[in-house]
C-alpha cells in the first residue's frame, strides 16, 4: 500500500501532558530550552497530531519551542470540585498565609526556608500543610519560628476548606507548577493569591487577582506576605478578583474545550495529509 494511501487510513495520533517535562527541567534545573528539549518526550510532542496541556503557561512554551503549530495545541484547564465552586465566603478574616505542598524545591519550599532563616513576616500567622513539624525544625536547624504551625499532609478536602476558609493569604513560591490547584482551590475559599508566575497564577493579573513575587526570591515574598496582611483593602480586592475568576473552572467547560480540541483534530486530520 502507498504511503499516502496508508496516512489517510490511520487515526489520530495524539499527546497530552499533565506538565511539560522539558518545561520543568528548564524551570527547576535551569537548563536552556534547547538543552531541556534533548528530553525524549519531545518526539512525543513533536511528532503526535496534536498536543493537550493543562494550562496557558504550559500552552506558551510549547508553542515557542515549536512542538506543534497553535492549532494544534490546547489548553483544557483543570476543573474544580463542585464543593469548591460558588461557596458562600466570609471576607472578613484574620492574618493567616497558607501554604499546601510538599516540602520540594520544585515547590518553593527552599525559598520558604530562606524566609524564614532570613526575614520572617511581621504581622502574619504562616501555617504550613504537608510538612511535619520535626522535618520543618530540622530544615531550620532548630531554629524556633514564631506565628508559624506545621501541618502533616494527609488531611480530607473538608479539612483542607476548612484552612482555605481561614486564610486570608494562599501562598505557593514555586519553581514550576503545571496547573497549581492549590492556589485555585484557595482562591475558591476566599484567599488572596501569592504565587510566583507559573502554572495557573502565570495568567493571573498581578495585583489584581494575584500578587505575584520572583521566583527564588525570599525578601518578595516576606514583603508581599507582610503587604496584604497590612493593607486589608488591597487584600479584599485581590480575593474578591480571584474568586471571581476560578468560577471557570468547571467540569462543563472542561469538557466542552476537550471536545472542541478531539472535533478540531478530526477536521484537521493526521500530519502529512
């Protein structure tokens, strides 16, 4: 059979990625683009019919580095539970910055540490959850943080919107972040986002839905932190953006941008057609 004959015959053949390897290897291991994309998972996305991402900060770099043309690439946002979305809020709140991850670099975790060896928050409660208190004692070298609790992971969603509902600040200095559900899900519970600009908070608008501080920078986020526990009218306006904007993220509007990808794909057909 011709070759012709034998592409018009075979399916679609396509990619997607929960976070963009090469991305992540750039982000955290500061290698450069060209470097990072020796990764094998490049051919993957060069060479599938079509590529489907999480995020628009994820879209953005596989667009630059050239793994598809941009009708070719998507963007199905990750959806929140239902028990996150419309929620009746109190605004009202006292100085508290949440962080939820793990204690990784790739979290920010070693910018959180620099913090608070260095300049620790005036004025606001840091609560940590999903590090153990003794972890978090030993990576400080016994040094005793004031206003600062550490939480194991493992907590139930009701438990975790419970902290959400108490925070006035959701934090998350990371490196990379595909999506960062976190931030959105506080977002959703009425905190104000600081985030540096990755994964989701990447296409937040800065001071307005979000804060957002350099990457690896300690000082900025100290400085941010200590901002909008001060200026509460500020605070107010970034959280009241933020939940506004996450309403979006819904189940319904996921599966209408994948199905709208899978029919643009049918209609565009295999590479080489």
């Amino acid at each position: 059979m011709p070759y012709a004959a034998k592409m018009r015959k075979r399916g679609l053949i396509l990619a997607a990625s929960n976070g963009l390897d090469t991305h992540v290897r750039a982000a955290v291991d500061g290698l450069s683009p060209e470097v990072a994309d020796s990764s094998h998972t490049v051919n993957a996305f060069r060479k599938s019919d079509g590529l489907l991402v999480i995020s628009k900060f994820d879209f953005t770099w596989a667009l630059d580095r050239g793994y598809q043309p941009e009708n070719r690439i998507a963007v199905v946002q990750n959806p929140l539970q239902e028990s996150f979305l419309e929620r009746p809020v109190k605004w009202s709140r006292r100085p508290l910055a949440l962080y939820v991850g793990r204690p990784q670099g790739i979290k920010g975790y070693g910018c959180i540490l620099e913090m608070l060896r260095r300049r620790r928050p005036t004025g606001v409660r840091l609560v940590l959850i999903g590090i153990s208190a003794r972890k978090l004692t030993e990576d400080l070298s016994g040094l005793a943080p004031c206003d600062l609790e550490a939480v194991p992971g493992g907590l139930s969603r009701q438990e975790l919107i419970q902290w959400y509902e108490q925070a006035a600040i959701m934090f998350l200095p990371s490196m990379y972040e595909s999506f960062g559900l976190v931030v959105a899900e506080g977002m959703a519970c009425g905190a104000a986002a600081v985030a540096t600009p990755t994964g989701f908070a990447w296409q937040l608008e800065d001071r307005r839905e979000v804060l957002h501080v350099p990457f690896g920078d300690a000082d900025a986020l100290a400085e941010a932190l200590e901002l909008l526990a001060r200026d509460e009218q500020m605070r107010l306006a970034i959280a009241k953006n933020g939940y506004q904007r996450v309403q979006e993220l819904r189940w319904p509007n996921a599966k209408a941008q994948l199905a709208a990808f899978l029919e643009r794909m049918q209609q565009e057909g295999p590479k080489g057609q």
